[in-house]
C-alpha cells in the first residue's frame, strides 16, 4: 500500500486566523491556498471577495 504524498499547506490556526479575518469559512481559505499559493495578502484579497458575494 501506498502512502499519499503530503501536500503543502497553512497551519490550522493560520486557516483560522484567515477565515476569522476575511469572513470565509475554513474550507474557503483552504481552496484558495490551493489555488492563489501561500501569499497572505493574495489569500485575503479572494477570500474577501469571497465572502461578499456571500
């Protein structure tokens, strides 16, 4: 058996930290991570965005 390969990401206190912040919900900032990279203001700006398209 195989293991799967970790994959980078936040801490989950930095995911909470993020979603207390920007209005997102956990898993949000999750994908955005996946998506924008580890870089907190371009994590904030699109969970932000997120947020108020609600």
């Amino acid at each position: 058996m195989t293991k799967d390969p970790e994959r980078p990401g936040l801490a989950a206190e930095a995911v909470r930290t993020l979603a207390r912040e920007s209005g997102a919900t956990e898993q949000q900032i999750r994908d955005i991570v996946l998506l924008v990279g580890f870089d907190r203001s371009s994590i904030l700006r699109e969970a932000r965005l997120l947020a108020k398209d609600g």
